[in-house]
C-alpha cells in the first residue's frame, strides 16, 4: 500500500525551505522594503520587474485550475517540467540507494535527472505493440524503486497507453506513479487528470511548451496531491518563476480557442502527413502517431537525415533507440514547412531509386 511518508527521502522531511520575504507577507501594501530590491526601476524600459514574482504563482494556479478542473493545492509550477522531473527524483530518491524505473523508448530527461542525482535506472522496455509490460514492471520494481516514469502520448513514437494500464500500475506499485502528458493536447484520448483523486501516489505532467506554443518561456505544471505539491514547494527555488512569465502565462490562459485552432491545424496536417509519407518506398513503417511528430522507420536512417540537414531541414534521428530502429522522429511543421519536407522526400526518393 502507498504511503508518501514511507517513500520521502527523511532529509527532506526535516527541511525547514528557505522563507523569501514574499513568503513572510501576503497581505497588501503600498511599499515594500523587505527584500532589498532596486526601489527605482528596471533596466528594461518595456516592463517593470524591479519586484520578486509570486513565489507560489496564486494568481497563475487559480485559473489552471478553473481550465484543467482541479484544485490550486493541487498544482505546481517549474522551469519546464524538467524541473518537476528532477525536482520528484531529489525528493523521494536516496542517492547512491534508490531507483527510477522508465519504459523505453520514452523522453531522455528522466534518466539524466536520475544520473545528475546518482539515483539508479532500471529499464523496462515497451512492447512491440508500445504498451507497458506490466508484468516486467511489477517484477523490475523492487523496495528501492521510488518512480516510475510513463510518457502518454509517449516521445518517440506518439502513441498513447491506456488508462486501464495506469490504473493497474497504480494499484500495484506503491510508489509514485509520474505520467508525462506533454503531448495530451494533440490526442482524443482523456488525461489522467481525471484519476488523480483517486490515487494519491499519481503525478500528472503538462506543459506550455507544446500546443500552447509558448516553449521559450519554460513553464511546465506538475498535478499531484496537496502532500507531493507541498513536499516539491519546500524544495524548489523561491522564486522559480518570474514575473514576467506569471504575466505571459495569464494572457495566454485567455486565449484558449487560439490554442484549440493551432492543435487542429497540427491534427489536420499530422493526417496528411501520414498518408503522404505511407505513399514512399523509402519509409518502411510509420507510426501512428497522437502527438505533434511521427515517427518513422526506414532502412537507412542516417543517410536521409543527412539528406534533409543539407537542405535545411532538421528531424531527430532516434534510430538508436530501443524499438526504433531506422527510426526518424519528425514533427508536424507549419503547412508551407510540410511542404518543403515532402518536396525534398519526392527528390530522395528519386535519387534512391
């Protein structure tokens, strides 16, 4: 059975966080001499930042969670999710004792989050069907085994597991469950957000990387219980956040529809794609995909990736991967982007046959 207490690190238990100055007050005031900022201005004339952000971004998480269905409590905000990554790994994870397990082919961050904090991998590949092996996983989790990481829709094939298979995870794991959902926005299948009451060793990943299009701005959200989010919030940075983009964030929580109009252009150009790229005698299988990139197979993977670099056209050659072999992850460009590609395939093609 799951306990939070039973798997937190216990130096992480008698952690007294860092208590910034926006911590201490959170009422209004007029003037603020607290945290020794420059009381004059900014260096930039285009906005004010002169003051520390919201260091747990209220503001932020009150209209998340109107959008997403959920409570504040329940939300917590990084630098990208790679933070939440690494973050959960620093919390639960002895070094040098305890273990992750990850599901490969699946996101990288996970095992070089693991190997910055010397905590141990352990690998249970995917099926050749790119399903979770239950079986093997249940097995391969061992005591020390505090994480396990699932990818749905799954970089870098695109595909989804299904919730009877998390669910059953849940249930027979008890540590913490991570499931990445970077990519949640461009399938038809339902998040697990909606598992998250019923399971307290659940963490969900989202982003604004992705279909909110806002990948340089490096927000990523964490859902979880009130007791994970509060053992991550005594662990990250005061202020992890900035201002700037607590501010950017809630514009773009306004312009919802702008977003479901760009997923439906990826979606629609995702299609063509697929069916343009089924049509090459090059490619020998592509994958179906519910995220914004495809993958496909093809018997010489790094000639054609060369053959694209050269005309300026950069895909990420994941032949090396487990189960990816001949593998090219590419993503669904912009329509005159698409086209390009497919022009560039047509003259490959020509020359390789």
């Amino acid at each position: 059975m799951f306990t939070l207490n039973r798997i937190i690190r216990s130096n992480i238990k008698r952690l007294i966080p860092y208590s910034s100055a926006r911590h201490d007050f959170k009422g209004k005031a007029d003037i603020f001499l607290d945290a020794n900022e420059n009381p004059i201005g900014s260096a930039t004339a285009t906005y004010m930042l002169n003051r520390y952000p919201d260091p747990l971004q209220t503001d932020v998480k009150r209209k998340i969670a109107q959008l997403k269905k959920t409570a504040a409590n329940n939300i917590f905000l990084g630098n990208g999710s790679d933070e939440a990554i690494d973050i959960l790994i620093r919390a639960f994870c002895n070094p040098g004792k305890d273990s992750i397990l990850v599901m490969p082919p699946t996101y990288g961050m996970y095992e070089v989050a693991a190997q910055i904090n010397d905590v141990g991998i352990k690998r249970v590949n995917l099926t050749a069907a790119f399903r979770l092996n239950l079986d093997k996983i249940i097995k391969a989790a061992d005591s020390r085994t505090k994480l396990i990481f699932v990818c749905s829709p799954n970089n870098p094939t695109g595909t989804v597991i299904s919730h009877n298979q998390i669910k059953t995870l849940l249930k027979k794991f008890n540590g913490i469950v991570v499931i990445d959902e970077a990519y949640i926005d461009f399938t038809d299948a339902p998040s697990t957000l909606q598992l998250l009451p019923e399971h307290p060793n659940l963490v969900i990943l989202q982003t604004f990387s992705k279909a909110w299009g806002m990948a340089g701005l490096r927000v990523g959200m964490a859902f979880a219980s009130k007791e994970i989010v509060d053992v991550m919030n005594k662990i990250k940075a005061p202020y992890n956040v900035g201002e700037l983009s607590q501010k950017v964030i809630l514009q773009a929580l306004k312009n919802r529809n702008k977003v479901k109009k760009m997923v439906e252009i990826v979606k629609t150009e995702r299609t063509k794609l697929e069916k343009e790229f089924a049509g090459f005698s090059f490619i020998k299988k592509v994958i179906p995909s519910e995220a914004n990139f495809i993958l496909i197979k093809t018997a010489h993977p790094d000639v054609l990736y060369n053959h694209l670099t050269e005309e300026g056209i950069v895909v990420r050659n994941r032949a090396s991967s487990p189960l990816c072999e001949g593998g090219l992850r590419i993503t669904v460009g912009a329509p005159e982007e698409n086209k390009k590609l497919l022009s560039l395939f047509r003259n490959y093609e020509r020359k390789t046959t």
